[in-house]
C-alpha cells in the first residue's frame, strides 16, 4: 500500500464526515430498532422503583453498529439531549482483542481467549478517521448545550483526532488533554516505556457542566507548610493538602488480580470514568458510550444515579455488559437491537421436573436445562489451538460454557422480560451452575408461555418457549 501522507487527506476527511453525516440526517430510512429484552435485576417484588420514574426514563443497550444507534436516536428526539459522551473506540492499534475466560476441565481450571473486537484497518488510516469523523459529527448533534465529549485514545491516532475535533468541535471548545498515566504494560528497551493513554475532552458550548474534582497534593518533603487558611491533612506517606484535580490522571489499570476485572481486554477502570462523570455530568445528565466494551460507563454512571445509554456491536460485549449490571443489581433497563435471524449455534433442551401447588396465589414450576450442545466448534471465535481442549470439556460437562440462564415467566412473543435469572459470578472466580431452576408462579394465569434464555461464554444466546 502507498504511504499516504495523512495531513493533505485531513481536509477532505472532514468534508466527508459532514456529507455523511447529513447524508445520514437527511435520509427518510427509519431504523427499527426494537425493545429485544427487558432486565430487571431484581427478584420482582423487590424491584427498586426507578431513580428516574419522573419522567419514565429506562437505560438502554444497544446491541449494534454505533452509526445506526446514532442515527436512531437522532431521529427519536435525542438531539440535544445528552450531557456527556465518553467513548474508548478503537485505537489503530491493528491488533484483535479478546475476552478471557477460565474453565475447568474436571481437575484444573483452563485459560481460553476468545476474540471479542477488531481494530484492524485494511483500508488505512484514512479510512479510521473518516469512520470516526462522521460519528464525532453525530455525537456533536446529540450533545445537548451544556454538554461535554470525552474520546479516550493513545499515541497510535490521537493526534490526528485532536486535528480533526479541533474542526468539529470548535478549537475554542477544547477543554483538557487528559493524561491517564498508569504502570502497567510494556517495557521499552530502544524508546520510552508507553505508559499513558490521552483523552481529549472538548465541550458543546462555553456553558458546559463541569464539577471541579479534588485530589490529593503531598506536601514537598511532606512536611507541613502551616499556610494561613490552608487546611493540611496527614497520611501514612505525609502530610497534604486537597486542591483542584490536574489533567494527569495516576490511576492503575484493571491488572491480573483486580477485583473489578471481567476478563475483557481493554477494560477501563471504574475510577477513570467515575472522575469523568462526576465531573461532567449532575444527577439527571444522560450519559452516553457507543463503544462500551465491557460497559464500564454504564456501570459507573449506574452507581451515581445517572441515566446512560450504550451501545457495542459485540455479542461478547453485551452478554458482559448485561452480566456486570445484573451482578451490580442495576435498576430495569432495556435492550435494543434490529431485528435479526435466529442464532442457532448452540442448542440446549428444557424438561419439566415437577408442577405443584406452592401456597394459595402460587404454583411451582421445577424445569431443569438439558443438553446443551455447540453445533461447530470450528464457527466459535477462538484459536484452533482450543478446540481440542473445548472438546473434552464439552464431552465432560458441556454446562461448563454457560454463562447464565434467565427466565420469563409470562412471555409474550414480542420482547423477553428478565425477570429470573442463574448465572454464575464473573471474572476470576466462576461460581457452579445449577441446571434445575424452582419457578414461582402466579396460580389464576390459565395459559402462557415460559421463556428460557440460555447465554454461553462467547455470547451466542438461545431462547426455548414451554408453553403452559
Ligand atoms: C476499547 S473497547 C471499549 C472498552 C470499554 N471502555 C470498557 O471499559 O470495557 C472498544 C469497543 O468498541 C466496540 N466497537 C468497535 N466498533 C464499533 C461500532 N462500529 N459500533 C459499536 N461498537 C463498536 C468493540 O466491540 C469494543 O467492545
């Protein structure tokens, strides 16, 4: 391939991104996006009333390519309406990502990486900012006047972007160039170990939301300075003061042993986009990623009461995402997709154990989830180096690859209610999984349909209807 000299293309990028963009905006297309399943993490008579029930608000999930939720949301009254977006895309980094997980073999538990995302770019450099300059187009309509943008990024690209979102945005709208500084990664022998990414923050408007954050500053020598009306603090290390969070960020990555780690490569930590939303964002912001991974955002902004929406194109990415949000007891929230062909690269069977009368309102529905089968291991999205080892566990105990399991006790045909759910912990430590599930069941409801969704650890889902 021709070396293209990048800085003679950047003008005409940008005149792509604003003709695509309009292209998109303009178009009579309507996306159909449709409510695909509705999570409530909670067991139903103790589901929170939502945090937002004043204006009806439910978190969403897109599970897409992130121009099309754009689009979808930019013409169903989401101009304007979103205080933060933080996006983590692709760094041109031409490598595949993975998801690890561990499985155990009958003696020991066994390490399999599976592929989760590309960021491979056949077309070039141009192409990956033509791609991200039209999107950054888009994320600027949907950001409402006090909003702020955040795209997170390394040496790889960066630098071009800033080019780029110095035109979109506005030179005078840039707020920060954001140092995440940690000690994780490679060690350079001929350069500098790379030990930062860069996220570029730029805002809407002038009038944008932003919460000064405080940190910590040691005092040089550590000794106290006594400065009239200066509050000083003392800790293991020495003493303090609180001042006005800087744009270097130390804040460790997600490492082997973490606590917070799903096993998704390019996790980011929780403190990263806690700082990011606490900054930006007040208690009623909607917050917005549309490249959300594991879905970090969602699970932060989760935690601090705002309302968010995410999106990934990954199965991967959303059998996590939802899996994190379900084990944080997250409040409803809905899942989108558009409508697709069944997948049929698993298949399980469901058995009915038993049906009996409970108490007075209630009856009880024992299933238990039989032969659960991969149809080829040579379609999973792993390594052929794994699939012998897939093979033996699957003969052993084929359960070992599923992921959870949930129920709609009154499914209707049109969008599956989570209501129950079994699936085992996440991350380092996997939990059994129990095949016999003991359903609780309203006893005047003559016919319905019992929804069983079976997830596997490479996000292939299969729905079974029993019908009562
Ligand atoms: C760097 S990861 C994000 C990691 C995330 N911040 C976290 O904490 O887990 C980038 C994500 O973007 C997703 N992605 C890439 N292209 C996309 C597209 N066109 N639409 C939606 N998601 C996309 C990938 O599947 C991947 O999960």
């Amino acid at each position: 391939m021709n070396k293209v000299s990048i800085i003679n293309e950047l003008q005409e990028i940008i005149s792509y991104g604003k003709r695509e963009r309009d292209k998109i905006l303009n178009s009579s297309e309507n996306i159909n996006f449709s409510l695909y399943e509705k999570v409530t993490a909670f067991e139903e008579d103790k589901v929170r009333k939502s945090e937002h029930s004043t204006d009806n608000w439910q978190n969403k999930i897109f599970y897409a390519d992130n121009i099309k939720v754009m689009e979808f949301l930019l013409k169903n009254g989401y101009k304007g309406k979103i205080d933060l977006i933080y996006i983590d895309p692709p760094f041109f980094s031409e490598t595949n990502y993975n998801r690890r997980i561990i499985l155990n073999d009958g003696e020991k538990d066994i390490f399999i990486k599976h592929f989760a995302y590309e960021d491979r770019w056949r077309k070039g450099i141009k192409n990956y900012l033509e791609e991200l300059t039209v999107k950054l187009y888009l994320m600027r309509d949907l950001l409402s006047s006090k909003g702020s943008i955040y795209v997170h990024l390394d040496w790889h690209i960066v630098h071009y972007i800033k080019v780029l979102m110095d035109e979109i945005f506005g030179r005078e709208n840039f707020v920060n160039e954001i140092i995440w500084s940690y000690k994780s990664g490679g060690v350079g022998k001929r350069h500098f170990s790379k030990k930062h990414d860069t996220i570029l923050f730029y805002s809407k408007t002038k009038n944008y939301i932003f919460n000064v954050q405080k940190e910590k500053s040691y005092n040089r020598e550590l000794k106290p300075y006594r400065f009239k009306g200066v509050k000083e603090f003392k800790d293991d290390i020495g003493w303090y003061t609180y001042v006005n969070t800087k744009d270097v960020w130390n804040i460790d990555m997600i490492g082997r042993t973490s606590k917070e780690r799903v096993g998704y490569d390019t996790q980011k930590p929780r403190k990263l986009l806690e700082r990011i939303i606490l900054s930006s964002t007040d208690e009623n912001s909607i917050v917005a990623d549309f490249f959300a991974g594991s879905g970090t955002t969602g699970v932060v902004a989760e935690k601090l009461k705002r309302k968010w929406i995410m999106s990934d194109l990954g199965a991967t990415s959303i059998a996590v995402m939802k899996e994190r949000l379900i084990e944080e007891r997250a409040n409803r929230f809905n899942l989108y997709r558009i409508p697709h062909e069944e997948d049929d690269s698993i298949d399980f069977k469901i058995k009915i154990k038993k049906r009996c009368p409970c108490d007075f309102f209630n009856e009880c529905l024992e299933i238990e989830i039989e032969d659960y089968e991969i149809k080829d291991i040579s379609k999973l999205p792993v390594d052929r180096k794994y699939w012998l080892k897939i093979k033996d566990i699957l003969e052993k105990d084929s359960f070992e690859f599923v992921e959870y399991v949930a129920v709609d006790t009154d499914y209707k045909g049109d969008f599956f209610s989570f209501k129950q759910e079994h699936y085992r912990t996440y991350g380092n430590k996997r939990g059994s999984f129990n095949k016999n599930i003991l359903l609780k069941l309203e006893k005047n409801l003559k016919k319905r349909n019992i929804a069983v969704q079976l997830i596997d650890v490479f996000g292939n889902e299969k729905i079974k209807i029993i019908n009562l």
